[in-house]
C-alpha cells in the first residue's frame, strides 16, 4: 500500500493528466507524452536520447520553411545560446504562434525527448497557465499569451559536432547540449508557476510544482531544533532564487544542514525531492544527474531554508552539493508564485562536456 504522500503525488498527477486533453483544445497546442503500457510488454531496441533528440530535431527542421528556418536556427557558437531567463521577454528562435498544427507536433516531438512524462506534464501545465495568468492581471501584466513558446536549435542535429537547443518561455527554460550524439547536458533547466495553485475557475485547486514544495515543507518539518537552526540559512526568504539567469552558477553561502546530519527517514525525503527534480528529465539524464551527485557524496549535500513554512507565507529553500544547485521560491503575489532551477556549477551549457570534447579533438589531430 502507497504511503499518505505517494497516494497524493500519484492523485495530482492522474488530475493533471485528466485535463490535458481539454487544456489545448482552445490553443491548437497539442502535446504528446510517452504511453506507458498497463502491462509490462517486450521492449524495442532502446534508442539513447541524445539519438532522439537529433532525429526529432533533424524532423523538425525539415518541416520549416526558409523563412522559418532562418528564425529557429541559430549557430552553435553564438553566445545567445547561453543567454536564457524565464521573464515574458523578445526571444530568438520560432514560437508555436509561428508553426502550422503539423509543424508544432513535430515540435512537440522534440520537446518530448527532452523530458519524462512527469517533466512533460509539468511542462504543459506551466504553459497552461498563461491564460489563467492574464485574466487575473486583466491586462495589468506583460503580454501573456500560451503560443509565446520558442524553439530555437543551434547548429546542425546529427552532424559530427556539438549541437543544442531550447525551448523557453515565461516559466519554462531547457537548456540541451548534444556532443558526439551520446553525451547530455541538460541545465539549466528552470520550471516555474504563476499561479502556483489555481484558486478560482473550472480548474480550481491545480498545483503545477506541488511536491517540489511539500516534499521541502515535509523535510523541514520532520527536523529537530537543532537542525533546523542549520538548515535556516534566514528568517526572510531572498526577492527571487539568487542565480537568477546567471550564464554561470557559483555555490552560495551558507549552505544550510548538512545531510550527514539527517536521520534515515529525513535521507529519503530529500532524496525524494532530489528525484522530483532529477525525473523531469528522460530515465537515462536523471539517472545520469543522481549518479553523479551520489559519486560526491550524499553527506555532503546541503538543504537550506529560508521564510515561513505556512501556506500563504513566503518562503525559499536550495539544495547545494559540491557539483549542483536546486534553487526554489514561492514568494511573489502572496506566496502563490513559484520559481525553481537546477543549474550544474561545471556543466551548465555543456562547458565541461564541450572542454572534453575539444581536447580529445585536438589531441586525435
């Protein structure tokens, strides 16, 4: 039997399932997430993702005309490839307002490799939202508009050099670097909800990141006084996550409580959270992801906290290890406002995968 939280997590999520249908009808945005079977069956060869990702992306490109292509097209080596935030803004590459209903799933056939079904599902939600989002601001906020979504690729899928791309829009930010067509970088990666819960309306009730912020809640609250006076890093949560839309992100101090300090059951749940994050991606990235910060140490992972821990209270919290930073906070329009990233202090952008490849390219000339 499911323990209380694992019923609950799998209730949203069948919820969040059940409106997706109806979610883009409005829009023309359809979305396709991974079937999963009812029972277990023979399995094809296994493609790798980064072999997915070229195929999906060489397809999609294929589709576009001249015009369009020139727009979603940007080269490897451009420095917009690194220039990403998650504010309604001007973009460079091509919006789903600029592609016809047969373009746009091929679209969404690549943004589909790039995620799980639980990222995928996070993804269409955040972008759901933005109807919501500018009934209730009734014309007070920026342009608010769900077709406002960019795809943008920078260099040549499938070709023997490095190759990425992103989709990005308000709250949402994947980043992806390609070399040699079997090594991923996938930060940063952001995910964000304004409304973090949907408080009026037929979907009334919706919480996009909701286990990023209880599975958090639900580990400060199982901590003793003396670990939380750790983990309290401040009484006020910080304006916004403090790397912002750094180019590149640096540890930040003070860490928090150390998790060489959590019992056995805390361990899991910050494990717990840690997989929330991790299993956005497909299985092999975020195996990929936990692998490498269990080959750094568990202990030496950090948690800190920082604001109220109430609903309604506004509140931070980040989790730092020797390689990563998860950074999270709910504190604009009264605490109903998320934003969250994972950012890889070396491989942010592929800069670490990319420094690899072009030595060995150099030595082998």
């Amino acid at each position: 039997m499911k323990d209380p939280l694992t019923q609950k997590r799998c209730n949203q999520m069948i919820g969040r399932l059940s409106f997706l249908k109806y979610l883009f009808v409005g829009t023309g945005l359809v979305f396709f997430a991974r079937k999963v079977p009812a029972q277990a069956k023979p399995e094809r060869a296994h493609v790798h993702p980064a072999i997915q990702m070229a195929t999906a992306g060489e397809v999609f490109l294929n589709s576009l005309s001249l015009d369009q292509r020139s727009k979603a097209t940007i080269s490897f080596e451009d420095s917009q490839r690194q220039d990403w935030h998650f504010i309604p803004r001007a973009r460079k590459g091509i919006p789903f307002k600029g592609l016809d209903p047969s373009q746009r799933q091929l679209a969404n056939a690549l943004l589909n490799t790039g995620l799980s079904r639980q990222g995928f599902i996070k993804a269409s939600c955040i972008i759901s939202l933005e109807p919501i989002l500018k009934e209730i601001e009734q014309g007070s906020g920026p342009a608010r508009d769900a077709e406002l979504y960019y795809f943008t690729l920078f260099g040549v899928p499938r070709s023997s050099k490095p190759w990425g791309w992103r989709v990005e829009g308000h709250h949402l930010s994947l980043n992806f670097t390609v070399v040699n067509n079997e090594r991923i970088a996938s930060t940063p990666c952001f995910f964000g909800a304004n409304p973090a819960e949907v408080m009026h309306g037929p979907r009334q009730g919706l919480r996009t990141l909701a286990s990023e912020e209880d599975l958090a809640k639900t580990l400060l609250k199982s901590l003793d006084a003396r670990q939380r006076t750790l983990a309290t890093i401040s009484d006020r949560a910080p304006e916004d996550i403090l790397s912002a839309s750094s180019r590149k992100a640096n540890p930040i101090q003070p860490f928090g409580l150390p998790a060489s300090q959590l019992n056995g059951n805390q361990s899991e749940i910050l494990m717990s959270l840690l997989k929330e994050y991790a299993e956005n991606m497909p299985s092999e990235i975020a195996a990929q992801r936990l692998e490498k910060l269990r080959s750094v140490g568990f202990s030496n992972i950090y948690f800190g906290w920082a604001g109220g821990v109430e609903r309604g209270q506004a509140h931070y919290y980040r989790i730092q290890g020797p390689t990563f930073l998860i950074e999270y906070d709910n504190i604009q329009n009264n605490a109903n406002h998320i934003h969250s990233v994972w950012r890889d202090f070396n491989e942010d952008f592929g800069l670490d995968l990319l420094a690899e490849h072009y030595r060995k390219v150099h030595h082998s000339g």
